[in-house]
C-alpha cells in the first residue's frame, strides 16, 4: 500500500480510460517542478487531472501529508490547495483580466505581501501591469496564458498544476512564455507538476522527471539521473542535445557522434516534429559535396562561439531555403550517439 | 381616430400577466432541468429530455385534455383547490399557469440546455480549481455564460405563453378577467363578428412577433460577437 510521507507527491490511479488501461503510480519531492512526460495520449493529464480532483479514479493521492484520495475518501477538487493552469488559458470571458486574476484570491481581494503570493509580486512576474483592466478577449494567446499562470498563483495554491501550458501556443509565443517560466521557477518555492511531451520545456524547467508510456510510469527521479530510461542530457557549447544511452555518469564528459547526414536545416523552427534535438544555429561555411550535395558547417547557438557541427543537405534545398554563409538556421539531430570509451 | 374599443384592454392585461407568471415560474423550474440535462451522465436522461419536448410535438387539446383531467375536481388539481375551499382548479387563472407552464417548458429549457452545452465543463472545472463551491461556480461563471441562453428562454417562453389557444380553451374556457387570453378574445370577437376588435388584436399579435424574433436574433448577433 502506498503511503503518505511529509515533503513528498504521492500518487497512485487506476482504471480505465475509453479503451486503454491506465495504472500509474510514482512519489516525488513536493519541491521544485516536476515534469510529467510522455508521448501524447499515454495518461499523463488523466493523471494530473486526477491529482486535482477534476476526475475521479480508484487510487491515492496525497501531498505533503495531507491525504487527498485514499479509498472511499475523495476531496473534491475546491477544497484542495492547488492552482491549475489548462493546455487553454480557459479564463472567464465575462470578467476583466483583474477579476479573472482575483477569482480564486483568498475573499476575493488582492494578495498582499502578507499572503504567500502577493498581487504585485505575480504582476511584476509574468508581465501583466498593463494588462490588468483589459478583456481577456483583447488579449493574445500568451497573454491569455500568462493571465491563466497569475490566476491559478494568486488562489495561494500549495501546488501548482500545468497541463501543457505551451502546446496550444506557436512558437514564437512559447518563447516568449518559457523565460516567465523559469523565473517562476527561480523565485517561488511552490511545487509544480508539469505535462509536456515536448523535452526541450522538461530540459529547461524539471528538476524532477516522471515518465510515462501507455497508461504507465516506466520510471520517476531527479533529472540528472534519466539515463536510467534510457535517455542522457548532454550539454554542448551553445546548446543542450538528448542522447539514448544508459552508458553514463552525471558530470562525466564525453565525445558525441552526429553523423552529417543525420542533421538537417529548417529556416524557422520546425513545428511537431518528432525530432527531440533541434538547436539553433548559425551556418559558418559550405562546400559542396559532390554534384547534388553541400556539406554545411555550422555552430551551435546564435552567437559564433558554440560547438560545431557538419550538416549534409541538397543543393536543392539548399538554394530553395535561400540559405548563405552566416544565417541563423535551427538544425534538427535525428541521431545522436556517444562515443565508445 | 376612434377610441379603442372596450373589451379589448382586459384580454390583453390578463394575457401578459399570465406570461409573466409562467415566465418566471419556468426559469426557476426549468433551469435545473436544464442544468441536469446538460451535465448528467444519467442513461435516463435523453428519456427526461424528450418528456421535456412532448409538448412541441402533442397537440393542445391533447395536453389540455390530460390537463383538466389534473386539475380537474377528481384530480389532484381538485384536491389542491380544496385546500382554499374551491372545487377545481380548471376553468381558473391558477389552473391556466399551471398549463401555460407544462405547454411552454420546452421553450424555456431547450435554450438554457443549449447554453450550458456550449459553454463546456471546463469553466466550471477552472472555478473548481479556484476553490469556488459549486454552488459559487454556478452564480459567478455558468449563470453570467449561459446568459443569452435564459434570455432567449425567457422571450420564447413568454412569447409562447402569448400565443397559447389550445390548451387555453381545454382547460380555461372563456371567463372574462380570470381565463380570457388574447387568443380566446380574438376567437370569440370573430365568433360574433366584432371584426374591427378583432383585428386589432390580431394587427398587435404581428407586430408583437416580429418584434419577438428580432429581439431573438438580435441576441444572437450579439453573442456571436462577444462570443460568450
């Protein structure tokens, strides 16, 4: 049986969802945020919705203690201390981004800095002073999303739930919300679990990982130690690429291996793609190789100091993107692998 | 130009009264039903739902049939009126709300339903998560969303109430102050060729419709573009 424990997220559901079997269960730190990943469809916002309340399935749930669901007994979702931020920003288009904001504060008032989490502090935060006596209809999509995190901070929550904040957003937008994201991050003590199945967010956000698979968890711990599921997050000069291997130690430093032909170019960021690694890059040089193909050098982030990389691409792609010695491209790493020692 | 003619006012008087009545009474009923037949899962519900519809699709006299048999003195209806002594509640104002509000139920709820639907579980599921009650969630978000939807519940239902003849004339029959609606006076002023009275009611009931559908799709401009 599973148990509570202080300072610790527990949760365990089954059941059945439409046609899949969903039986999950992990405990993380209740610190820092947790990214709960998998690919779309494996269970993981059931789970979350789970934890909140919003849906009810047999299992256990219980943070810091303080036991949510267990058996019989199920608190339903307004009663628990939790603040949810929805793949939409879901806000209530009848009332002001104030009132949106004030919705769920203790008696409906503004935050001080008596409370745990202050009006000003979550304005000044996620960059709403200007948009406070606004309609949510005259906002823009990150905006909206921005409102939705203040919203869900400003209900003083003890835990913080986002079900892939980002993805309904493009990506220009989704950069423009990630560094919001991490200051949150850097400044709050509150404990986040987060939904994504886009690595490049758990790279920049988790301090914990829970991954799941088809209904289950096939694994859970801090993120230094993912190689045990079979992924290594490996940093290069001017970036970050996800590796498959189990055969290394945090802090160890090793040689990669991309084969050329295994890195191709994008003019913008590429858009659902099922490539884990795309960095952006600036091209140095080419040459051509061969009569229909151009061997690229490239370096790793925007500015000229990071790593480089060689890149193999078709002269007709080359000349139809309009690319030239020193232009920003993202490169998109379909293999990577270590070294052998 | 002539004076109106008396008898006109009373019917008229006696017709928006009763519309009111029911209008009020059907959106404090009929907003839970459509509040449950939106959101159960209950298997039974579609069952509910169609009861609910019945009386689109029955003809008056058939509902109004059933109706006095109700409210009639052998009917529950009668039993009801004994307790402030009377025999029956047919052929009485009381009697007429009370089948003003079976007739026009699904004009009031079918809208509201609607309303409900569109608007989705997730704005309830984020005031849940804001720690609103249910009870708070429905005042403060699903009341204020599903707005247009009891305004258009309102204006057909009251608009229906307006038109009613059938059931009026099975359970109401035709006494002055107390049963004669619009429609029955209209009726009657034609029965005994008072044309002109009649024509003027019947002139008013246009317009009063016109004015009812451009009200409807006025609102419904209006909420496409708030898009509420």
């Amino acid at each position: 049986m599973t148990e509570a424990s202080a300072k610790s997220i527990t949760a365990a559901f089954r059941g059945m969802l439409g046609k899949f079997a969903l039986d999950a269960s992990f405990s993380v730190p209740a610190t820092g945020v947790t990214g709960l990943f998998g690919p779309s469809g494996c269970g993981k916002t059931t789970v979350l919705r789970c934890i909140a309340g919003l849906q009810r399935l047999d299992g256990f749930c219980a943070i810091d203690g303080d036991v949510w669901q267990d058996g019989d007994a199920f608190r339903p979702p307004h009663v628990r201390p939790i603040g949810y931020v929805f793949q939409e920003a879901s806000l209530f288009p009848h009332l002001s981004v104030r009132r949106n904001l004030l919705y769920g504060a203790p008696r409906g008032k503004e935050p001080t800095q008596s409370d745990a989490i202050a009006f000003d502090e979550v304005l000044d935060l996620l960059g709403l002073t200007s948009l406070v006596e606004r309609a949510p209809q005259n906002l823009s999509g990150g905006e909206r999303q921005r409102v939705a995190i203040g919203r869900a901070l400003l209900s003083q929550p003890k835990l913080l739930l986002m079900d892939e904040p980002l993805s309904a957003l493009d990506r220009l937008t989704k950069d423009e919300i990630l560094p919001f994201l991490e200051r949150l991050h850097e400044r709050m003590s509150l404990p986040v679990i987060y939904v994504t199945h886009d690595m490049s967010e758990i790279e920049r956000l988790a301090d914990h990982l829970v991954l799941m698979r088809a209904g289950s968890v096939i694994g859970a711990g801090p993120l230094s130690a993912l190689p045990a599921y079979g992924i290594l997050t490996v940093r290069v000069d001017g970036g970050r690429l996800l590796a498959p291997s189990t055969q290394a130690r945090p802090g160890e430093r090793r040689r990669l291996r991309i084969a050329a032909s295994d890195v191709s170019l994008a003019s913008t960021p590429p858009q659902g793609s099922t490539i884990l690694n795309v960095l952006p890059a600036r091209i140095v040089s080419h040459t051509a190789s061969g009569p229909h193909e151009i061997t690229v050098v490239l370096t790793l982030g925007h500015d000229h100091a990071g790593q480089r990389l060689l890149a193999r691409i078709t002269r007709r792609s080359w000349e139809q993107l309009g690319f030239a010695d020193g232009a920003p491209v993202y490169a998109q790493v379909k293999g990577v692998s270590l070294a052998r020692k | 130009m002539t004076a109106l003619p008396v008898g006109i006012w009373q019917p008229v008087r006696l017709t928006i009264e009763l519309a009111a009545i029911t209008t009020v009474i059907l959106l404090i009923i009929g907003t839970p039903i459509a509040w449950w037949l939106a959101r159960s899962k209950a298997r039974w519900k579609e069952a509910v739902a169609t009861l609910v519809a019945m009386p689109l699709v029955l003809p008056p006299t058939v509902l109004g049939f059933y109706l006095l048999l109700l409210l009639g003195p052998s009917g529950p209806g009668g039993a009801l009126a004994g307790l402030w002594g009377a025999r029956t509640l047919a052929f009485t104002f009381e009697g007429l709300v009370i089948g003003s509000v079976v007739y026009s139920i699904p004009f009031v709820v079918q809208p509201i339903r609607n309303a409900f639907v569109a608007m989705g579980e997730r704005p309830m599921e984020a005031a849940a998560t804001l720690r609103a009650s249910p009870r708070r969630a429905f005042w403060t978000v699903a009341a204020p969303l599903a707005r247009p939807g009891f305004l258009t519940g309102a204006v057909l239902g009251f608009a229906h109430t307006v038109g009613e003849f059938g059931v009026v004339l099975m359970i109401g029959g035709n006494i002055p102050g107390e049963t004669k609606v619009l429609s029955v006076a209209i009726y009657d002023f034609v029965e005994t060729s008072q044309w002109y009275e009649a024509s003027i009611l019947a002139a008013g009931m246009v317009v009063f419709a016109f004015v009812v559908i451009l009200a409807m799709m006025l609102i419904e401009k209006r909420v496409a573009r708030v898009g509420l």
